[in-house]
C-alpha cells in the first residue's frame, strides 16, 4: 500500500487500486490532489505489473469536486492587467486538464467506481477513465454552471462523447442531480449496484477479468478506441493496421492459440 | 408580443417564446418562414434579455415540413443549362440551411417544445435545437425519402449526433413515424408530456431554471458543446482553457460564490 | 441463384440476399469468403436491379468469425526480419479491411440479420452494414481480445459510433458475450425477433420498403449518413448542397411529387 | 460607376473594379469600409455579369489598415466587466472578420492590384484575395505587432498557406517592411511591375483573360482550390467529383470543344 | 521489357522505367492509358525487385492530357435523367481518379521526367508522383479551363500542397503555359536539364541512389511524407512512432550502422 | 551564465542564448541533451525574463545529430518478444519527440543560427524552431535514410510545412547534403550570413527586436501560426477572436498607441 496526501494505492492481483483518500473533505481535489494524480498515473503507466485501474473514494462520497480554496487562492493571485492575467489563467486551466489527461492517455483501463456525491470536478475525472459503475443511490451534477462558469477540464469536452446530445445539455446547462439508475439509461454507466460493497466486488471481478487477458492485446484495444474518439473511420482503419503490423508478431498470439486449443485459461507475460 | 407572417413571439421572464404561426396550414414552412426566422434569432442573440428561447407550433401540430408550394417555385425557376441549373440550386439549398444554421449557432440555448406532426423540414428544424421535448402523441417522420429526394437543410447532419446510427438509418430510409416514447428511447427527445399544456409547463419551467444561471457561464457551455461537436477533445481542451482565460475574470464567478455561501440565490446581470 | 464457394446469392424483389453458405464450418471465414465478398458487392454496386441487400447466415449461426486457419497460414508465412514482416502483416491487414470497406462503401444499404453466434469477425462485418436486427438468443462476441490481439479489421473502428462509449470498452476488453435483448438495449441491433423465421420475415418486409423508395433518394441518403460518420456538420451541409445541385433535377421528385398528389404508389426507375 | 462612402466601383467588360476611395486617409478601413464592402461582395456574387474582381487603392497608396479611430473608439465601448467584454470584443472580431470572409467566399477570382503602402489590416485583406500583384515600390508590413496585438481579422490565419512558414514568422514578429521584389521571391504577389499605370495593365489584362473563360469552370476551379486550403487530398476528389457530376452537364463543355475544333474563340453565357 | 498498348516498361537495375507509349497521339490518355496503368502501379507495388519507379513519354512529348475521344464517348453515354446521368458521371470521375491514386499510393518513390507538352490530364498525373524534372523547353499547362470545366483527376486536389497558393491560382484561372525554368522557380519540377537526354541521364543517377538505400527506410519515409500532406504535425509524429516500432526491429539498421562503420555501400535485401 | 552537461545558457537583453556544448562530439545528442533540453524549455516557458531564444552550436558545427551510442543502447535493452519491443520502442521515441516538442511548443520565438554540420537530428531540432538562419557554408542532410530508417523525430513531421513537397521527398530520399544558398532558396533558412560571427550578430539584432515587442502579442502571433500549421482557416479565426477577447484588454495595446502617438519606443511589462 502507497499512501499520498490526497489518495491511496493498494496493489494486488495486477489490480491498482486508487482511492481518493480526503473522506473528512468530501473528497474535495486540493493541489495535492491535482499534482500526485499525474505521478500516480506515470508510475502505473511505467509498472508493468499493473494491468488495470479501480479508481474509487474513501468515506461517504466519490468525491465533491474541486477544492473551492484551490480556487479563491487562483483568484487571488491575478495582478491588474487582463491580458498577463488571461496568460496565466489560460495556463493554470492547461495544468489541470493535464492532471485528467493522465487518466485518459493512461495505457491500462481505469474503471471508475462511484457512490455517494460525484459533483462538479467529480465529473470532469470519471468522464476521463474508460468506464464507470455506481450505486443506486449516487448522485452526479454538472456542479460548475452553479458556479458561474463553463466547465474547463473535460466534462464538456469528452461526456458528450460518452451520453447522448440532448441529454447532455440539459445536465449541463441545469446541473440537475441524477441518480444511478438514470445515469445507467443515459449511458453515464455501464451498470448499478445496490451498494458499495456490490459495487466494488463488481467492479473488481470485472478488472480481475481484463487482468487476466493478453496486456499487449488490452493496451492495443484502448489505444484503438481512444484514437477513434478524435479520428475517421479510414485513418482508424491504417493505424490498427500499422499497430498490429508490430503486434501481431508478439508471443501473444501462440500463447493464447494454444490455451484454445487445451482449453485451458492462458497466462501472459506482463 | 411580436407579430411577424409566419411566427409569433412572446418575451417574459427573459424567455423568448417563438411560436410558428400558420395553423391553418399545419404550420408549414413557407417563404416567409425561412427568411422571418434569421431575422428572429439574429434579434434574439443581440438582445442580453433574452436568456433562453422556447420553440413551438400554433394550432394543433407543430409543423408538417416545407411547404410544397415553395419548392414547386424553385422547380419552376430553372432553366435550361443543367450546370447553371445546379449552381442555382446549390446557393439555394446553402440558403435555406443558412436558416436553420441561426438557431444552431444562437447563442442562447434553444429548446423545441413538440406536439403533433412533426415532418421532413420539422425534424431538420428540431435537429438545430439545443434539446427537445414532446407530447406523448408527437409524431416525427423523416418525409424527405417520399419526396424522392436526401434531406439537405439538417437532419442527414445533424441527427446522427443526437440518435443512434442505427436507428437514424431505418428511419431515414424509411421516413417511418415513430411517436413520442420511442423518439424518447432513441434520444429524439429528453422527456415526453401527456398533452401540450403539460408539456408547456414542464420546458416554461426548464426554460425558467436555465434563465437564472449565470449567462456568461450557460453561452460558454453553449459554445462548448456546438464546438466538441466536430472537434477533437485535444482542441476542445484548448479552446474552453482559451475561452475561460477571459470568462474566469468576470464578476459571475463572484456573484455565484457569493450565493453559495449565503444560501442565496444568485441574481447575475444580463 | 448465384453460388459461390462461401456464399449463395438471392436475388427477387430487386433485394439481393447474401447468404454466408459455410455451415459445416460455422460459417468460418475463409480465403474465399474474404475474396468473394468484395466480388459480389462489387456486382451489388454495379447492377442497377438491386436495390437493397440482406446479409445473413445459413445453417444455425450468422459466423463464427474468421477462420483460425487462414490466421495460422499468414503466421506461416512470415519470414526472419522482424521489418519485413511487419510490410507484409499490415498489407495482409490493409486487404482484409478492404473486403469489409466493400460492404461500408456499397451504395446500396445492407441489412444484417443475425442469429445465433456472431463473434469477433462477424462483429467486425456487421458494423459495416448500415442496419442489424437479430433473433433473442444471437450471442455476440468481440472475440479477438481472447486470441491476444486488437479488433483489426473495423470493430474497434466502426463499433464506437454505434454503441455508447462506456459499453464498447466494456465488451471490447473483456470479449463478454451478450444476446439479443442486450444488443439492442445498447444500440447494436434495432430490434430482435423471436427466431430466425420471424427475423428474416420482418427484415425482408423492411428490405422491400425501402425498395419501393427513389433509388437516387436513398443513395444520397446513405452518402450523407456514411459522410457525416467523419466529418464536421458545415462540411455535411456542403456537401449535401452539392450533392442535391444535381439530384434535385432527377425525376424521380417529380414521380414523387404526383404519386403523393394522386395518393398512389410512386414507382421509381431502378 | 457605383459611389458608396468607402468605396468606388466601375463595372467594364465583365470585370468589376472594386476602388478603396479614401485617398485622403491613405485608404485606411473606417466604419463605412468594413459595411459596405460585404454589401459589394454580395452584389457582385449575385450579379451574372461580373466574372472577375479587380481591387486597388485610391491615390498613393493601397490602404494604411484598420482606422485608429475605429480601435478607439471600440475600446471605449468597454464596460466593467471582464467576462462581458471579452464577449463583446469577441463578437466585434468576428463581425469584422466577416467582412474579408466575404472576400475569401466570393465566387468570382479577386486580384489585387497593390501599390504604395499595404499595412496592417491591408495585408489581411489582400490574404483573402485570390492573387496579388503590385509595383516594386509598394511597401508591405504586418502593422499588428507595432499596435501589441496579433493581427486577428486574416492574416495570421491565411498568410501561412501563402508564403513560406520561416518568413511568415519573420515578418509576423518583426513588423519588418518588405518591397515588391522581396514580396514576389516569397511568393506574396505573382509579379511586379515598374509603377501602378503597369501594374493596372498587367492586372486589367489578366482581368479580361479570366473574364472569357468559362464561369461555370472558373467558379468550380476556385471553389476546388479554396477547398483543398482546409481539406485532405481524398475528400477534395470526391468532392470535385459530386460537383462535376453536375457541372459536366453544362453546354459550356461543348461550346469549349466547339470553339477548339473551329479554333474560334468560345463564347460563354454569364 | 513488358508491352502493354499505351505503356513500356523496362526494369533494369531495380529501377522500373514505365514509358507512355503512344507518340502518334501525342501520349494522349485513351482507354487503354486508364485502366493499364493501374495494373502497372500494382504490379510495381508488389513486386520486391523495383524499389524506383521513373515515368517518362515516348517521343516529343510528356503526354497531351485525356484524349478528346474518350471524353466525347463519356459524353455520348448520358441518359435523360439528370440525377441519374449525375450519378453515372460522379462514379466514372472517382473511377479516373484512381488510376492516379494508384500513383500517389504506391509504396516506391516515382520520378516524373518531363519533356515537350505536359498538358492538362498529364498535369493532373505528375502532381500524383513524388519528384518531378524536366527539360528546359517542356511546356507545362493546366488545359482543362480551356475545356470549360474544373480539373478533376488531381490537378486542383495536389498541385496546392506542391507550389504556391497565389500562382496555382494564376496557373489554373488562365491555363497560361509556363516552361521549365518558370516551373522550377515555382516548385513544379527539382531541376531542369538542358534536353532529354540530359534529364534522363540526371533522373536514373537519381534513381539508382534512391534504389541503393533501405528499401525499408525508403517506404516509411514516403509513407510519412504522404500522411503528412492531410494529417497534423501531432497525428503525424503518433504515426512514425507506431509505424517505426515495428521497422526499427528491422535488420536494415545493422546492415546500414555495419556499413558506416567499415566505410562500405551498405547491400540491403529487397 | 547557466552550465549543463550538454548546452550552456546565457541569458541578456531578455534573450536566452542556448549553446549545444559538446563540441568534441560534434555537439551530438547524448542522454544528456535529449532530457535538459526539456528542462531548459520549461524553464524559458516559466521565465518572464526570457522573451526570446536564439539556439546555436559550439566549435565548428552546429550538430552532427543524434548520438550513436544511444541508438546502440536502445537496441541493446531490446527482449525477445517483437510485442513487447514494439511497445518499448515506440515508447522510446515518444518519449525523444517529446524534447523537440518543448522547442514547438515553447511560448517564446526559438531563432536558430546555424554553422557547420547540421545532420539527422539536428534537423528535426531546427524543425521545430520558428527561423532558422545559417553561415554559406552551413551542410544540412537528412540523414536517417543512410541509418537505415525514416525520420522520426520531426523532419518529416513539421519540414514538409517549411519547404515545397517536391524538394522535401528528393532530401529525405536521397539525404544529399545542401549548403546555405540552396536552403535558402528552398525556404529551409530566412538567410544566410558570411561566417559564424556575421551570423550571430544578425540573428542577435533580430532576437533584439523582437525582444522589445509586446510579450502578449508575441506569444499570441506565435501561437496563431502554431495552430494555423494543423487546423482550417474558419478555425483560426474563431480561435484568434476567442484568444484577443482577452488579449486585447491588456495595457500592451495602450502603450504601443502612446508610443505610436509619442513617436517613442514603447516599453512593454514582462
């Protein structure tokens, strides 16, 4: 187990564990929140014993957004002139999104596991990972409009690929609180869980499943459908081919011929 | 209230009321309509009172689609010189898709409120519309496949953002009718109402609700999700991070923090 | 009756139905399969008579995918320089693809009815047909994460513009196989029938309808659809004004135009 | 002759002469400059009878850029609010972008006849031009650098797909003034001419070369090349191809090829 | 030496030397031309020992553009309907096309040599291969303007990302005929020799150094600069890195490093 | 004066003047180079201090490119598993494209000033600077095709943008050396200078210039190039008018008209 300020990793079974760890805080994204998530997704991108990420949070709730004090002191740091100030806020906002790209560029899949409050922020960081599971009772808001401002790091950006059109402005422009079951039938998740302990064994069974699959074939697949968010069918289609011009030729492949042939489950190296 | 030929408008609240009004010809989209409706937006994105804009038809449909008297004219202007021909017919299809284009790029969120017929032209309309909302008894057909022709002012465009690929090929293909509870399963629509007066209740109180965020933040979310539309998540990042730059320093973040740690509603300027 | 050595071709009715005719192997995809096909869509897209196709398979399944020999037989093939197999692999890749870009680029719509199993390559086929219905007990199967490598060949391509985000990752990563119900909860087919006779009575009733519609109608609007996949809604608008430039001079609007005058059948030249 | 406030136009031979007539401020681009020019573009879009655009500058010099007056004056239309400025300054852009759009999007070729000083806004403007030609003393300089601004209304934005990257930043940074010879190594203008009775010549000549060629052919070969500006290689051939499957049925081919196998002149309907 | 009825071609010194061979008709592109050249490109394409291609014409003469006839019988092949002759047009343009994308796509570098006329349809077909020379008097113009219609085989597409927007413009409204040196100043051709045989001598030294290299190294360099004509500099670095994983396991950087190091030509395998 | 173990840095007037320091190797790029130079640019990013940046060489040359001791290593840590060394390796060249992407992407103008060999690597460094400018008898070659393999660190990514397509193929093809007067005829170099010494003065008296220029409009007319080099021109205008909502706001814009009105050097903040 590695503890930081804000999170806590445990590792097991090829299974990293991240719990966001400021239960006392509702789980608010501080600085240290915003920093050691970009370290965290570097070391298990490097680690090739982790093949698949549980994303969850300590305490009553996934987590209430960024940190309101984060905020105050961003403000409190503009000088007079709007244009250095407009510089500088330009580059802070760059900053934190590089914090939710780490999630999303992360080789391995990340699944998030929800209960309680997912607001604001909360949004922008599970709209990052690859998939999301929730209890019946969790409770999901697009929190900046009430704020007074438009959402910077990702939600608008990468949830509209995630539920539909029409759906998606109105939680944005209203920042209504759905709850499981209707994030279910929008999209927003896969599926419910009546509480946390199911959703977590859920959650896990699943990543013990992806763990268990061929890691070369697992990052090719994410990079595949990543790469297809923001690109054409036909370029889709010359750099699959690229990729597995190289990836084809690995071990892989035998391996898991020859457990279909003994019908046998096949182990991969990492 | 103003009068125009084809629509009437309705502003309170800070809501725009636009009602197409020719019911005695099932609301259909003559000459007047296309060119009234740039006039109408271009008067609703310059006047700050106007914070959200509600969209419906007069009488007993909301609209059967362009009207036949109008493309019987176009037919009939066309000469001899199939090339010259095409010309003219191209700047006149840009034209009237520069029409619908207004309330695309409104910057006021736009919300169709669906009764009764809904056809051809209709769903190219609603298509533009930020979200839509309809009678349980709604019925939306893509009737341009009838008219022997590919639908050119929208929806082929837009709609396969909005509804499934699948389903938007059986319907364009087929111009079945479908009602109001499978537009709502296929995400046509957010909600359904059992009759007109119930479904205006529900989207006036919609309307209301939008009307009270901040403007600066619900034209930034606007933009954002108009752009994410055909861009890459690595653009959109970058353009909200430029976007908000300026947006950040605005007295509606103030104003909104200020509410939240009174419990107050906030009152932001237009 | 047209035979080939992997499929048998029907054609009434100006609908072509495919039939994948490898019973005894499951409807394996072999060499010939991967050939053929691009044969008879070539046929398909140059005989005006048909209009529509249907793709199924005979004997108890739609396919089992590609044929585990035809994989073993290009392993074979490659040679010591890691380079010059990786030239070889992605021009093998290159020309599979190809035999499924035949079925996304026919001009005519292609309808899949599928039953029974439908794993990893017959997921990769069917997303390149533009509509897919099903019986309840069809299983499908992203297959190829459990062979040790990534979708190559349009899934992991065409799939993410069918299905929500959210689940294709889930079904991509762990190859689970759903059945009918689940398919078209998520979008993957537009509806199931109780079993294969039912299933193949309600898609030809489907195929004729859209039969009976303008043949120059119907390929505009499965251009624009297939169009609007990749590019930007003003390019979409473009295109389709250039498009009409031309069509709108058919006479099939005109045969439109009086059939809905006289409430009578239009009938279209092929 | 057509007088406006900013502008005089000369409508000869097919060719409309588009005059920057306020000799008295060097040209420079005042309210009336910026309305009046979209008004002129879309007459000459509309009006058959103009087949090519001649622009140039009154009295000494092409035009010194954007009037400082306008700047002052749009900065003092700023209120208090950050947010709600940055909305206004953005949509000023825009609408003054709007203006060399119309230039840009103009069916017709546009040739720039430049002499003396081309600053600033000037250089935007002649971005937008389809060609440049000018004396060898006429002196260009992107002005906005001097003002602390980047030069927002075309030049930074089209001027890259003009002359070489390496220059464009030299020039973009720096300010620096360049002279017709240097203008033309770099591909700014196509030719120099010793003083502005040549350059007229040289230009009306070019002018009426244009002028007898095929509208239809010329108006398709400019839509291709402004096309291909902003799109890949595949989609420019498929969308040449949509627009000459109509175009091809023009009488101006076989007027072309008539007037080749007479070896007369061709004579073209507007 | 391989006959075909318009082409020779020889193969000597991994170098195959494909010779447009009507010089009767001026080289003019009948039938025969389009069909053959793209069983020419993909014989060069799979055949190992040619790792150059250089592409000249037989007699005075490059080539004269598409010969009349075939354009007269395309002509006489049109219907009454509109649309439907709109619709036989388009698939015989994108049909003409890809007997130049066949050229554009194939994997060895190709070398225009030019001399005498290159005119029209022959500009469209230089502009697909990766190099051009030619001799000092070669004529070159963009003759499909005189034809009364927009070049639609590759001129307008291709030629934009080879020389300068302002005189592509100039070169294509006109159909003005510049000559070698003009066509160099430009960018249309490397390098120009004093006759034929000059040329010749210059593009086979050319030749047999490209043909000494990697062949390895050679493809994926083409690739990349093709990808780069319609991708980003981002996709683009993402691609050579996918693309290179595979080929830098290759042994032609042995081969090579071994070379440098005893000072030797290095001796790639095909 | 800031030593490295490969660059040396001093910074004056508000230019940071950036030495490869290896002159013993021919200033090869070691370890060392590729990860201070991230360091280096970060820190001239963060520094307000710094508003322009000249990049040179130290001893005779600017740089022989890439190290070939670390092609050595990296194809010693290669295992058995193509897969995997696949993954590794493009891992590895991401990760060395990202040193170069520091230089594009850095805030401030990068001038490079070029002497000597400037070979492989050290191509794709100048690639990604915003000028370059070189002594006569400068020798620039891209020379990875004689290792064996396709540029992939930059040139053939961002110098197809710099110089014309059919000059670009015949260097990467062949990797013939050119000198100062061919690069700059081709684009490669603003201009060239007699000697080392000539070179730095004239590139310091432009970095001087530049350096007194508005920071804010600097940095907003390099980052408008920057993106205009990857997206469309309707793009670039709504991006600039989103960036100079805020931009122009800032006291730069005040003081240049002051100075412009006072005749006066202006004198812009950091």
């Amino acid at each position: 187990m590695i503890e930081y300020k804000a999170f806590r990793i445990e590792l097991a079974d090829k299974i990293a564990h991240v719990v966001i760890n400021r239960p006392e805080k509702v789980n608010a994204m501080n600085a240290d929140f915003w920093s050691e998530i970009v370290e965290i997704f570097r070391w298990i991108d490097e680690t090739d014993e982790v093949r698949v990420v549980v994303l969850s949070g300590e305490g009553k709730h996934f987590s209430s957004g960024i940190d309101l004090q984060l905020l105050a002191q961003a403000a409190s740091e503009l000088g007079k002139d709007v244009g250095r100030n407009a510089e500088r806020l330009r580059r802070k906002i760059l900053s934190l999104q590089a914090s939710f790209n780490a999630v999303d560029l992360c080789r391995k899949p990340v699944i998030a596991a929800i209960h309680g409050y997912c607001l604001g922020g909360a949004i922008d960081l599970i709209s990052a990972c690859d998939m999301r599971y929730c209890t019946e009772d969790a409770q999901f808001s697009i929190r900046e409009i009430d704020m007074g401002m438009a959402a910077d790091v990702g939600t608008l950006q990468r949830l509209p690929r995630i539920i539909g059109d029409g759906m998606m402005r109105e939680l944005a422009y209203t920042g209504r609180t759905i709850e499981g079951e209707e994030a279910r039938s929008i999209g927003l998740v896969n599926r419910t869980y009546a509480d946390q302990a199911a959703l977590l064994d859920g959650v896990f069974a699943l990543a013990r499943e992806i763990a268990e699959k061929s890691p070369v074939a697992i990052r090719g697949t994410k990079e595949m459908i990543r790469y297809m968010r923001d690109h054409r069918v036909d370029d889709g289609l010359e750099y699959i081919a690229t990729w597995n011009a190289a990836m084809l030729q690995s071990a892989d492949l035998k391996v898991a011929m020859a457990a279909h042939m003994s019908k046998q489950k096949p182990d991969f190296a990492d």
